[in-house]
C-alpha cells in the first residue's frame, strides 16, 4: 500500500486496494450518475471525487427495525455499493456486519465518534421506543434514546434508512406501545435525510451516500426531508400500468381476466397514486421487478401512517371514528338516506302543522283566479 | 275570503352576478361531485378495446380538475361580490354580527324545523340560519379547495396549485388528504339535499317566489310588511 500511514485512504485507492480494477470503478460511477439524474459529467464529478475524498467513517445504528434496509443495501445492483461502504472501508460500526462483538464493537464506535468527531455520517435503522425510559430497545447497557442522542451529537448528518426511522412504521402504527418515535422528532439541530421505504431501494440508499460523498453536502430534499432526486414522483407517475389507469380498465379481483392482462390495480388497492418513491423507475433487485409488475399493488411503504391507512386491499381508507369497513361513501350514503328520510318526515309533518296556513294560501290564490 | 289577500310588492333580490354564480357553482359541484365520486370509486368496465384508444378516467379527471378551477375561481368572485354587490349579496348576510342575527336565526328554527305557527316577517334575502350555514358551506368549499389543490400539486406546473402543497404535510401524507377530501364530498350532497327541500318548502308555505328567485332574481314581499321596514329605514 502507498498510503501514508497518517492519511486516511481514498474511497478510490481501497477499491484498488480490493482487486477492483479502474473500468468496475468507472462504471460504477457511471451508473451511480444515472441513478442520481446528473448531467454526463456528473459520472466525472463522481470519479474524482472518489479519488480525492478520504473515506467517511459512518455509523450505522440499528434499533427497532428488521434490518430489511441493511438486506436491501448490500443487494443493491453493484457489488462496489455493498463494498464501498459495509465491506470493510467505511463501516466503523454496525450491529448486524462488523467483525467485532461485544465491548471491542462498542470500543470501536466509541473511538470513531471521538476521532472523528463532527466529521462521520450517522447511519439510523428503525425507530426509537420512548415508553418507560426507552427499556424497550437497548444495546450493550444503554437504551436507544441514549445511543442516539450520544451518536447523533458528533454526527455530521443522520441518515434515516427505511420507515422505521423516517415515520416509525409498523411499529408506531396504533396503538404504539412503545412509544415508537422516529429520528427526526428526537434529534434536533443535525441535518437530517430520510429515506424511507420498507425497505428504500438499495440503491437509492447508495445513491444519496455517493451524493454526499461527491459534493460533499446534502443531496435537494422535499418538503420532508427526502431527496428530490428518488422521492419527487409518485409510484403511479413512472407506473407502466398507468395507461390502463387513464384509459379506466382495472382490475377488478386478483384472479380475474383483468389482472391476466396486466390492467390497473388502483381498485385492489394500489397505493401508488398516493405514494412518493422510485420503485417505478429504479425497480427492485438489480431492476428486475416491482411489487406493481408481480401483480401486487403498491401499499404505500414511504409513506408515513401507512399502516394506519387500511385496508390494504381497498382503494379507500377507513374513516377514523366508525370503526372498521366504514369508508367514507358508506357513512356518506347512510347519511344521505337519514337526510332523505328527515325531509319525508318534515314535509309530512309541514302538511299537518301548517294546514291553515297552506290552505289559506291555495283559497287566496284560487280566488284570485275565479275573480281574473 | 278576500280579508286575507296578500299584497305582494316586488324586490329584486339577485343580481345578475350573484344568479350567475349560483349556477355555475351548481354546475361545477354537480361536475365535481360526479367525477368525485367515480375517482374514489371507479366503474368496472369490460373492455376489448386497447388502453391506446380509451382515455375515459383520465377524461374523467380532466373534468373534475377543470370544474374545479371553475368553483374556485367562481368561490374567490363571489366573495368579492359579497363586498361589493347589494345588501342581500353583502358578506354580513352570513356571519352573525349582532343580536338580531341570532334572534332570526332562533325564529327560522322554531318555524321551519318546529313547525311553530308564528307569522313574524322572515328577510327577504338570506334568512338568518341560511345565511349561517352557507358560512360553513363556504368554509367546506375552502377545506375542498385546499385538500384538492393539494392533492393536484405534484400533477401541476403552475405556481398557484403548487402553492398548496404544504398541505399534505399537516396530513402527514396524501392518504389522510385523499380520505378527507373525499368525506368533504358528502358534505357537499347533504347540503344539496336539504338545501333543494328547503327552497321548495318555502316556495309552499310563504308562497313569495322562493323558487323562481334564482332565475329572474325577484321575490315578493308583503305590502304592510314593506311599509313597516321602509318606516323603520
């Protein structure tokens, strides 16, 4: 190795370093600018930053979560993403793939936050219980709320990996039991990028790590922290179904002609029209499919009460307050029939009360007829 | 008989404007309700025609955001002629500012929904519990406004239904936004409903052109009654 031994090495020099050669680098950088919708150049861009820019030492804490969004990273389509980041050259510390165990693991964090202090990237999966003291979730003696808060206060910027830690998920659907809390509303102060999804895309994972590697500041985000560049359109805008969506023909149950046909599937439920992510246009496992190509509408995973929004199988939600299968149109339609049964009674009993006065009213009119 | 014959004198009620926006704003709700309705609940239709050569629920959708463009814009007149138009136009017609508002409001209730036989003198215009509850129909029409403007946003390239898109985040997302938007709808029926009834019912019971009203813009008033008001003027 050529490094100086007191200068961290560059992302580019530990790729060679692992057998990777310059045209893997390249196209990596390549597909890593498609992904982030840059301009030609902006593979360039990417190239040089990776040979200039010593490695960034992240953390990557796991709480309540199903470590789906670590499983969805390290599959995403090019070995250098899973490499460049979990393999062995940036990842200081992360439960589920670090070498270490045990108080050698938890020396190790706490060195990278001391060293590097201010500088490395705070990575967050699943969310945060608060109920009771935050006993729900705790890792080597100390509770999640604490390991965060004593992580995230060196941090430079926390990224938020999948719903758990963006909106709280399944976790914080009703009841809550635990208080489920996502990052953002227990750290303040810090940048903070969400990614969500359930899990996010792996390689929109990778892609807003390479953006802040190469620019060295936070990739555009929306009006909730997510970044433009994957969570502007909605699932039901880069749907390829969507066609049949405009020209009115759904599916109607899982098993009929329609579905055979590849029709909408808006009246099974799709949540695509509602949700924003990139599933559309980036596809899942190295772009082979997404849950609308299976045959499955999309439920709604980056959004945030998704699990509250039910049923999945619906296209509308159930009305808060009228308990289950009680969607707007039915308690609509009762309504209208109450309403309508209302005015029978009353035009009833208007006949009844105001007979004098309707009377008297027909007779004036009457008269004045026979007179004319 | 003729001892009781009423003495109607004429007063003109809507103006032009006032009769042109209650009609659009028939026709944009009517539009908008329909199409509403068939988005949240789309018809299942068999086809064998390719998706290349049908556009009908993105026709649909067309219509809905086009009739509502026409109920805002139509909503946002209104308002401005609520400040400019005749005293039964005016935007005091709707909010209760004072004691006399209340007292009429009390006295439609006990006559329309009681039934009680009172003969006091109802306003020509408004009657006080109309004018009242048409302020929540205007706010229902800015909660529809709003929630639907929101919901257009990301499908829009212009600044003004871009505006709206904080919206969605005091939902939390556009699920929540969807649901009350379209719960908003039914509020938007029942008014009609009633509002249909009750326009009827009057036209029965007082016998002062309640119905033809909305056309010509004439009502009728009693002679004795005019006089009184006219002195009390």
């Amino acid at each position: 190795m050529t490094n100086h031994p007191t200068r961290r090495p560059t992302y580019y020099e530990e790729l060679r370093g692992k057998g990777y050669s310059r045209r893997d680098f390249m196209k990596f950088c390549t597909t890593m600018a498609a992904y982030l919708g840059l301009q030609a150049s902006g593979a360039a861009q990417i190239a040089s930053a990776l040979q200039k820019t010593p490695r960034i030492p992240v953390i990557w804490l796991h709480f309540q979560e199903c470590t789906c969004c670590s499983e969805s990273f390290i599959r995403s389509s090019h070995p250098i993403v899973a490499d460049i980041i979990i393999d062995n050259i940036s990842l200081d510390y992360t439960e589920t793939l670090m070498a270490a165990s045990g108080h050698q693991a938890e020396a190790a964090k706490a060195k990278t936050m001391k060293d590097y202090h201010g500088e490395y990237i705070l990575c967050v999966e699943g969310s945060v219980p608060v109920a009771n003291d935050g006993v729900y979730c705790c890792i080597g003696g100390k509770s999640a709320v604490d390991i965060l808060q004593e992580s995230a206060a060196g941090a430079k910027a926390i990224l938020c990996w999948g719903s758990c830690a963006c909106n709280g998920c399944v976790q914080s659907a009703k009841p809550n039991p635990t208080s489920a809390t996502p990052i953002h509303k227990l750290v303040k102060g810090k940048p903070i990028i969400k990614v969500p999804g359930c899990p996010p895309i792996g390689e929109v994972m990778a892609g807003v790590l390479i953006h802040m590697i190469t620019f060295g500041r936070l990739p555009e985000l929306d009006r909730v922290g997510r970044p433009k560049a994957f969570y502007s359109k909605r699932v039901h805008d880069t749907c390829y179904r969507r066609p049949f969506y405009d020209a009115g023909l759904f599916v109607e149950t899982f098993d009929d002609e329609n579905a055979q046909k590849g029709y909408c599937l808006y009246k099974v439920g799709c949540k695509g029209p509602m949700t924003y992510n990139a599933c559309g246009a980036m596809r899942w496992n190295n772009g082979t499919s997404y849950p609308i190509q299976s045959g499955h509408g999309c439920f709604g995973c980056s959004e945030e009460n998704f699990w509250d929004n039910g049923p999945i199988y619906r296209q509308m939600a159930n009305f808060p307050g009228f308990g289950i299968e009680s969607n707007a149109d039915k308690i609509g339609i009762i309504a209208a029939g109450v309403t309508a049964a209302g005015i029978a009674a009353h035009a009833v009993a208007t006949n009844l009360r105001k007979k004098k006065l309707i009377h008297n009213l027909v007779e004036e009119g009457k008269e004045a007829e026979k007179e004319l | 008989m003729s001892t009781l014959t009423h003495k109607l004198r004429r007063v003109f009620v809507w103006e032009l404007p006032v009769r042109a926006y209650h009609w659009l704003n028939v026709l944009a709700i009517v539009a908008l309700c329909v199409t509403g309705y068939l988005i949240g609940n789309p018809p299942g239709i068999m086809s064998q025609s390719e998706a290349s050569h049908r556009y009908l629920f993105g026709t649909i959708r067309f219509i809905h955001f086009v009739a509502a463009y026409v109920f805002f814009f139509n909503f946002v007149f209104r308002i401005y002629w609520g400040f400019v138009g005749n005293k039964y136009a005016n935007w005091k017609n709707f909010v209760p500012t004072n004691r006399k508002f209340f007292k009429e409001m009390w006295q439609v209730i006990s006559i329309d929904i009681f039934l009680k036989k009172n003969r006091e003198h109802i306003s020509v215009g408004h009657n006080a519990l109309a004018g009242f509850i048409y302020f929540f129909t205007f706010i229902a029409f800015l909660v529809q406004c709003i929630t639907g403007f929101a919901l257009y946003a990301d499908m829009s390239h212009w600044w003004f239904a871009d505006a709206f898109i904080w919206v969605s985040g005091i939902f939390g997302d556009n699920f929540g936004l969807r649901n009350w938007h379209h719960a908003t709808m039914w509020f938007f029926i029942l008014f009609a409903i009633v509002h249909v009834y009750l326009v009827f019912y009057h036209d029965y019971v007082e016998g002062r052109g309640e119905i033809s009203s909305m056309g010509g813009g004439w009502k009728f008033i009693e002679e004795e009654q005019f006089e009184k008001e006219h002195k009390e003027d």
